[in-house]
C-alpha cells in the first residue's frame, strides 16, 4: 500500500502524465455529456409522439368519421411505435444513430415502411458518433501508451534505471506499483465521468459494472501489450512507434478488413430494394385484374375469402389486400434481410474474439441495446405491432363495417419496452484471453530474450 | 553505517556469467572488506558492469558464488539491496523533484524514511550547499548530484557503496571534495567498489586496485607508504590490459 501512496505522489509530480490523464477524463467526460444530451434529445422526441398522435387521430377522427369509411381510417390513420433508448445509450449510442427510433406506420405494405429511415440517416454512420464507447476504444489505447512506453525505457535513457532498481527492495514491485498507480488513473478518467452519467441516467447496477468490467479488461490488454513491448532493451521512441503500429492494426485497420470480409461473404441487400420489391408488387395491382390480386390474398388469408365479391369499383379491401400481396412478395427478402443482418452480427462477434476494440465496442452495444439484433428486435415488435393493425382493421373493411369515432380508440396501441441489453459474456471472455496471450507470449519472450 | 561482521563486505568467488555464447566473466574472484576502498580497473567489455550487476543481483551468475554483507544476491537480492548504495556514472535524478524530493522518494523505494533533520545533516554532510537543498535537481551539477546520491546512500545507511565511474567529469575541485568523501564513509566502515577508467583518479583513493580483464582479475596492487601506489607500474599494467 506504501509502495501505491508513494508512486501516486510520485505520478502527481509528472506533468505531463498528470495532463493526459486529465485530458482522457474530459475527452470522457464530454462524450459522456454529449451522450446524455442525445439520449435526453431522443427521450424528448419520443415524448412530443403521445400528444402529437392524440391531436393527429382526432383530426383525422372528425373527418372520417364522418362517412365512417373503414378505409378512410385505416388508410390516413398513422400509429406510432418508438424504440426508447435504454438506461445505457448514453454511453453507447450504436444503431440508434443509423436506424430510426421513431416509426410510424399505417396499415398499408409494412416493408416500404421500415425502411424509409435509410434516406436520412446513412451519412450518421459515416464520422459515427463521439460517445463513451468511442472514447474507450479509439482513444484510450492512445493514453495507455503514452503513459507507459517509456516505463523502463524512460528511465533507462535518462540513466537512472540501475540506481532506480538497486534502491528499490524489488525492483518488481516497483514496476507493479507504477503500473498500477498508472492503470488507476487512466481508469478513473474513464470511469468516474461514466459513473456520474449511470447516476443520471438510472443505469441498472448489472450494466454500470460490467461496464467497469469492459473499461477494465480493454485497459488491461493494451497496458499488458504496453508493457510488454516497453520491456525490450529499445528507445522509447521504438517502444512509441511499435505500440502506435498495433493500435492502428488492432483498432482500425483489423476490423475495417474484417468488416468488408464480412460484408462481402455475407452480402446484404439494401433495406430500400426490398421496399422496392413491395412497391413494384403493389403498383402491378392496378395493372392486373382485381381477382388476381384477390386469389393470391385468399391464398395466405383463406378467412376473408367469404367476404362480398367485387365490383368493378374501388373497394378499400382490394387496396390493403394488394398492400399485404405486396408485403408477402418481398417477404423472402425480408427473412434474408433479417437473417444476414444477425449472421453478419455474429461473424462481427467472431471477429471480436480475436479484436479487443471490437470485443469492446461490440459488447458495449450489447449491454446498451444499441447492436443490430436490438435493431432487429424493434423490426420483429414493429412487424408484431403492424400484424395487430391490420387484424383490427380488416374485420371493418372486409365486413364493410361502419368505422365510427369510437372505433378510433379501439385501435391497438403500441407498447414500447426499453431494449434490456445483453451480457457480453463471450466478448469480455474474448478480452480477457486475449489479455492472458499476450501476457504469456510476453513471459515466454522476456525469458527467452533473458530481459 | 552498518557494520559488517567478519570484515569481507562483498565476496565473489570463483564468478562466471555466460550471455549465451559469451563468457563475460571468467571466474572472477575478489573481495573487499568493511574500511576498504578498491578500485576494478579495466577496458571496455571486460566485464566491470556485469560484475556490478551479479553484486546487485540483477543476473544470475552461471556459476560461482557472490556475497555481499553474507547474503546472496541471487537468492536475497532485496535483502543485499538494503545494505548497498549504487551510484552511478551520471547519477540521474528526478528534474522535476528537488533534492530533498528526490531523496526522499528513493528512500522509500528502500521502505524507509527520514526525517528534516536527518535529511540536512547528510547533505551538511556530503557537502551540498544548503540552498541547492529545496531547489529542483534540474540545475544541478555532476558533483551535486554525487553529493546528493551520497547523501541518500548515508540516510540508507548502507554498509557498502558501489560506484560506477565517479570521477570522470568532475573538475579537480569536485574530484578532491568527493574523494574526501570517500574517505570519510571508509573511516566510518563503508566497504566501496569503485569501477573505473580512470587510473590516476582511483589511485588516489583505492586500498587495493585490481586489473580486470576478460572477466578475470589478471593483477592486484595494494596501497603502500606514503605514495600509495607505482602509478608508472599502475600505468604499464593498465595499458597492457587495455591492450589485451
């Protein structure tokens, strides 16, 4: 304990460690408070949603209520779903970024719908978003190395390295002293502006440590590389060069390879081509005999087929069946969509075994509910959601029942739920292994380089 | 000072380090007593830092034994530690410490601590001048900087000194000032191992001097009468070692 007092005083007399571990914590800090503010901004949006819905549906109420047409309601009528952001996304913003946490639908072709956020959003997922999770990954590795590259080769280039080790009762527990002071602050930097923003937003307790757990095993695997590559008999400026080489590896150049790896073994069609499919599928429908269209909806939906034929005039239920054929041709699409977005989620997880950044982020997403398969699970709730619309409209319009004021309460109401998040299990594991490898390479190196 | 009993300090026998292929040390074999002064003269490369280095511990010696206050570097190296202070040829302090700082740190790299008082009295000691005391290292002098590594190997109170070159680039002055230093800490018990070049400078503080060469002593000379040592015999050995 001693030994912790003594190179703590001694780290608060170092300037320049003093000042980058001062910069890591607002560097942590304001990702932090700037990802409070966008969740903060999100929680509003999604609040403005009740009354602007309610003045919405009321509009619309004391116009269609008037000739209480089913169609009219069903066709104008827009319901709201919203994907809260999670007690955690302040820190981990993820998909919320690219994918839309706002959507409301109508009880017309659902594919066309899901995917109309991909026209404003894609240019956020290119700079992504400067957060807490960015801050640990990118730039923390950063601070890890300056801090410790120049341990032993430091104070060997400044030629105190023999008086400095023969003073010392072990000269290993002064190094594991310095490590640790080190270690504690880089990990206090990153930490407590954390912690603070867990206490704002109601961070369940389970998510606010294993955060701690991932800042602490990421820390951990590039301080035991740090020391690692710092125990070889070369200049600091070598130890500098060689670390900053294995960030750029390691942190961007590994997994960009890796993401285009996957993206092309796993290739994904655009969200918009499927709503392009639905919409070719539709427009066909004023094209072709209205029993064409009426065969293939019985077909999947035999419990409407005793419904009124048609005439050649316009009837709202021809249009939603047309809606739903449209749906149901893009409907292999979708299943390829979903699946190759959580095949391409899982080889990303792959990649993060053997990639601490990625463990890391990715695990950080997982716990915030912020990853595509929370991206996915608000798909398959706004799918659930909309498959309740249209079982509330359809008895009104293949009936030819009277949608009157009342009914527009009836309608099903979306229930939104908070993603909970995930135990990263598997990424930290990966973390720590890959922690524990480089230590063991490491030992065996340092004694078969005798250093 | 602590004393040693038995009178030999730092016993090495029989010494040999291989780094890999290499043979520094060839069983190499020397001793000082507690009050001595020796100076280890010898070329570069014939094994004067790796002798220092097997003393502290730092290495394991292939074979041979080294002991120093009677204990093993090998097996105690925190225990051998406590009993010497190592002053290197440049001795490095923190710039950014002043010299009480910077005592102060190292001795409790050692566990231990000391107090104002006894903090002034070892650089009264040593001779550092007293306002140097609280000011940063960063404008200190070699010789200012022996003083103050003197002045901590006195507040750890270590019974034997090793010093790596000390003379060399100190000022006559600052050479006289240390060797009376030197003088001082024998009289008080100290066993002290000067490595060196510098011929003449260990010649006029060194109760034995011994040629070291290829990881052997090749030669020793001892102290005698008033003029101490033959310096033109001193001379001839050095260069026929440097030669070799």
């Amino acid at each position: 304990m001693n030994a912790l007092f003594r190179e703590a005083r001694f780290l608060l007399g170092l300037k320049s460690a003093v000042a980058a571990i001062l910069c890591l914590f607002l560097l942590s800090a304001v990702a932090v408070g700037a990802g409070l503010v966008e969740v903060a901004r999100q929680q509003a949006t999604i609040a403005r949603i009740a009354p602007q819905q309610a003045a919405d549906v009321a509009a619309i109420a004391d116009w269609a209520s008037r000739e209480k047409d089913p169609g009219n309601a069903a066709y104008y009528t827009f319901h709201a779903t919203w994907d809260p952001p999670s007690d955690l996304a302040f820190a981990a913003i993820g998909t919320r970024d690219v994918s839309p946490y706002v959507l409301r639908v109508r009880a017309l072709g659902l594919e066309a719908q899901l995917y109309e956020g991909e026209i404003g959003n894609p240019e956020a997922a290119l700079p992504g978003r400067f957060d807490f999770a960015f801050v640990l990954v990118y730039l923390a590795p950063l601070f890890v190395i300056l801090l410790f590259h120049d341990l032993r080769s430091g104070e060997r280039e400044a030629g105190r390295l023999g008086a400095l080790e023969a003073s010392a009762g072990s000269p290993r527990g002064l190094w594991r002293a310095r490590i640790a002071v080190r270690a504690a602050g880089l990990f206090l930097a990153l930490a407590v502006p954390f912690l603070i923003g867990a206490a704002v937003a109601g961070t369940a307790l389970w998510k606010t440590g294993s955060v701690l757990l991932i800042v602490l095993a990421y820390l951990a695997f590039w301080i035991t590389l740090s020391v690692v590559v710092a125990r070889a008999k070369r200049g600091s400026l070598a130890n500098a060069m060689t670390l900053a080489a294995a960030w750029m590896t390691l942190t961007l150049i590994v997994p960009a390879i890796g993401h285009v790896v996957i993206n092309s073994a796993i290739p994904l069609r655009q969200g918009m081509e499927l709503g392009q499919r639905q919409r070719t599928a539709v427009h066909r429908a004023w094209d072709i005999p209205k029993s064409q269209t009426m065969d293939a909806f019985f077909r999947t939906h035999p419990e409407w087929k005793d419904t009124a034929p048609l005439t050649e005039a316009f009837h709202w239920k021809w249009y939603f069946a047309f809606h739903q054929v449209g749906d149901e041709s893009a409907a292999d699409l979708a299943r390829a969509y979903r699946a190759g977005v959580l095949k391409r989620a899982a080889w990303s997880e792959r990649l993060g075994l053997v990639t601490p950044g990625v463990a890391a982020q990715l695990a950080l997403h997982r716990l915030a509910g912020a990853d595509p398969s929370a991206q996915i699970a608000y798909q398959d709730r706004i799918r659930a959601f909309h498959g309740a619309l249209r079982g509330f409209y359809y008895p009104y319009l293949f009936r030819d029942r009277p949608f009157g004021r009342d009914d527009f309460a009836r309608a099903p109401v979306y229930q939104a739920a908070p993603d909970p998040g995930g135990w990263p299990g598997g990424l930290l594991l990966g973390l720590v292994g890959m922690t524990a490898l480089v230590a063991a390479v490491g030992a065996w190196w340092s004694r078969r380089e005798g250093l | 000072m602590t004393s040693i009993d038995g009178g030999k300090a730092i016993e090495i026998e029989d010494l040999v380090v291989r780094y890999g292929e290499r043979q520094v040390l060839d069983h190499l074999s020397l001793c000082v007593a507690a009050g001595e002064v020796y100076g280890l003269l010898g070329g570069n490369g014939a094994g004067k830092s790796t002798t220092l280095q097997a003393i502290l511990g730092f290495i394991q010696p292939s074979a041979g034994r080294v002991s120093v206050a009677g204990l093993d570097p090998a097996s105690d190296p925190a225990g051998v530690r406590r009993t010497i202070a190592y002053i290197p040829e440049n001795v490095a302090l923190y710039e950014h410490l002043t010299a009480r700082e910077n005592v102060d740190y190292f001795l409790q790299l050692g566990g231990l601590r000391a107090d104002r008082a006894e903090m002034d009295a070892a650089f009264r000691a040593v001779g550092l001048a007293e306002e140097a005391w609280s000011r940063s290292v960063s404008g200190f002098s070699k010789g200012m900087r022996q003083k103050t590594a003197i002045a901590l190997a006195l507040l750890r109170r270590a019974s034997v000194l090793l010093l790596d070159e000390p003379t060399s680039g100190l000022d006559p002055g600052a050479s006289a000032d240390f060797n009376a230093l030197v003088s001082r800490l024998r009289g008080e018990g100290a066993a002290i191992l000067i490595v060196t070049h510098d011929l003449i400078g260990v010649a006029d503080i060194a109760d034995r001097i011994g040629f070291l060469e290829r990881g052997r002593i090749s030669a020793e000379m001892v102290a005698e009468g008033p003029d101490r040592f033959d310096l033109r015999a001193l001379h001839d050995r050095f260069s026929r070692v440097r030669a070799g």
